[in-house]
C-alpha cells in the first residue's frame, strides 16, 4: 500500500542521515498527511536493514570529528559516551570541531558538505516511473498531487494516450539527470503542483528547451480531480 511505501521511506531518511552524517526532512502534505491507509509491518524487525554510521577506528586521542578518510567526504562519528570527544559548534569550524572563520576552512567546509551529497546523487536521489514504458508525453508530480496523477494517467491511457507519471520521491538534491533523460523519451512534459509553480523552475532548467514542459497549477484549497488533470493533460499535449 501507499501507507506502507511512506514507512520504507520513513526508514530510508534515517538510513541516508546516518549514512551521510546530514538530516532528512521526509514532507508530508496536508492531503498525505490526512489519510488513513492499511500499513503492512514485518513480523520479524530483525529484517529491517540497519542505519549504517562510519565509526572511528582511529584511537580516541587521535580522533578528528571532521576528518575524512582519503577518499571520502564522510566523517566517522563516534558515539556520545564512547571516549572519544569533539567540540559542537554552529560556526564554521576546523576537522577538530573548533570554530575557523577562515577564507580557507570556510572553503573546505563548503566543498566537503556540498559534495558528499552531488558525488552520491545515484544513491540519495530515487524517482518512481508509471507507464512510461512506451510513454510519449509524461506528467510529472509529487506529494498528494501524485495520488491524482496516478488515476488521471490510467483513465489517458484507456482513452489510447500514450501518457505515463514520473514521481520525484527525493525532492532535492533535484533529479537532474531523470529529468534531463526524461526529456530525451518524450515529446513533452506536464508538471502538476498544488501551488504557483516551484518544482516546475527546475525541470524546465534541466530540459533546457529540448521539449516543451508546461505547468498544471492549483491553489484553491481542493486538490485535482483525475478528470481535471486529464484534461490538462489534454490541452498540453495538442
């Protein structure tokens, strides 16, 4: 079920945030968060992959909080208790922890944070593709507009239209590289928001004109109806 699709989702963030040492915001709509769906928990916990977190190997004595192995932007962090200490700060610090407003350490904190995210885009950024195996024209959507998508795509395709969803479950980092891919499938692009337009910006960045990417936008407090969306879905496509 969906319900239980959000709960995966639930114990992926805390797996990335361990992971990746960041946090994970996991949205939750008004819609989404308004529902009430059967979730599926397994017997057995024990199944449950575990969050991975990097632990020092190094002796307390020589442990840097923010220092990485060659190789990685990842710091290993040590569990409060375990004998190895570090400073927490919300300034700009050194691999000691210690504040360092320098031009340089700024730098290098800037570098590290911003790409240990973009070097591990395949694993971090997930989308969920519907009927787009022979899709010519695709929808884009997210949130509780994306319970709309799935309805408005099923009814376009029993009226012969070879539409298919693409879903973004990880909102940011972007999926650049989907989209942009995504541009290269098909003939043109639907985004739905329940909002002005924000999502929106960012695909039309990526598919940088390649094919017309048009948006679908409601704000009156009511979601989509399928039918409605069809028949956005319609006029973007003639």
């Amino acid at each position: 079920s969906a319900a239980s699709d959000v709960y995966k989702r639930q114990l992926r963030a805390v797996a990335l945030s361990e992971k990746y040492r960041c946090p994970v915001i996991l949205l939750m709509d008004e819609i989404i968060g308004h529902m009430r769906e059967k979730i599926e928990l397994p017997d057995n916990y024990d199944e449950i992959p575990q969050a991975e977190r990097k632990q020092p190997t190094c002796a307390p004595e020589d442990y840097l909080a923010y220092g990485c192995e060659e190789g990685s932007k990842v710091p290993a962090m040590a569990a409060f208790g375990s004998g190895y200490r570090w400073h927490v700060t919300g300034l700009i610090h050194d691999e000691t922890g210690f504040p360092k407003g320098t031009g340089a350490a700024t730098k290098s904190a800037q570098d590290r944070l911003r790409t240990k995210l973009e070097d591990n885009l395949d694993d971090i950024v997930q989308v969920e593709n519907y009927r787009m195996e022979d899709a010519e024209f695709a929808v884009v959507a997210f949130g509780g507009a994306a319970r709309t998508a799935y309805e408005a795509i099923d009814m376009a395709r029993a009226e012969g239209l070879k539409v298919g969803f693409v879903r973004p479950v990880t909102i940011w980092p972007f999926a650049e590289k989907q989209m942009k891919e995504l541009a290269g499938k098909v003939k043109g692009i639907l985004v739905h928001e329940l909002n002005c337009g924000q999502y929106v910006l960012e695909v039309e960045r990526a598919v940088a004109g390649k094919v017309p990417v048009s948006l679908y936008a409601k704000y009156d407090n009511e979601s989509a109806t399928p039918a409605q969306l069809l028949a956005e879905i319609k006029k973007a496509m003639a």
